[in-house]
C-alpha cells in the first residue's frame, strides 16, 4: 500500500505597490480566496499575507486540471516608516488591497520660516 504525502503549495501572488503622500498600497491578485480564508499580520518588522482558495471548484471527474488548490503567501519588509497599529486591508473581487499608513514622525513636512 502506498501511501500518498499531500504538500501544500505556495504562490507568491502577483502585486503593484504605490507610495502615496500618507500611505503605501499594496494590491495583490489572489483569485478565489474569500475573507475568512485570508491571514494579514504584522510580525517582526515584517507584513505576511497568506490566503487560501476555498474548496476544490467543480465537482466530479477533472479531464484537464491547471488550477491546482494552492495556498497564496508573500512577505514584505516594513521598516519604520510605516505606522504598523493603522494598517487596513481590503478584499473585493479577488484583488487584495492592504493600505499602509506611513508613521507621522517619518513623513516629510514643510517648516514655516517666521
């Protein structure tokens, strides 16, 4: 008898990162995941999203199978700059857009000169 190992597989999903005045966006596709199956956290100076698609799609016998269950899992490095209690996320139509609001003490502002 043998007995067959499932391993979870990874797909870093495909993302645009835009630097505005006040926050970073990070927009990144994962296709099929709902919100409950979604994971944000902040951990070591570190943002790791990881989601996974839910259930298998159509039921019955697969003739041809390309989409392979996968779990999508990326990191990104935060630094200082960005205030890591106000971070936001959002999830709609398969598009992942977590706002990250840079720390005020880091921002550049203009001085007035008197």
């Amino acid at each position: 008898m043998t007995t067959m190992i499932q391993e979870e597989r990874y797909i870093a999903p495909r993302v645009n990162i835009v630097d505005q005045d006040s926050v970073v966006i990070i927009e990144a596709e994962v296709p099929g995941v709902t919100r409950d199956h979604t994971e944000l956290e902040v951990r070591d100076g570190a943002l790791h999203i990881k989601a996974k698609v839910n259930g298998n799609g159509a039921q019955g016998s697969f003739r041809l199978r390309e989409r392979i269950p996968a779990t999508y899992y990326r990191t990104f490095q935060l630094g200082d700059a960005i205030d890591t209690e106000r971070v936001e996320a959002r999830l709609q139509d398969g598009v992942l857009t977590v706002t990250l609001p840079k720390s005020e003490r880091l921002r550049p502002r203009q001085i007035s000169i008197n």
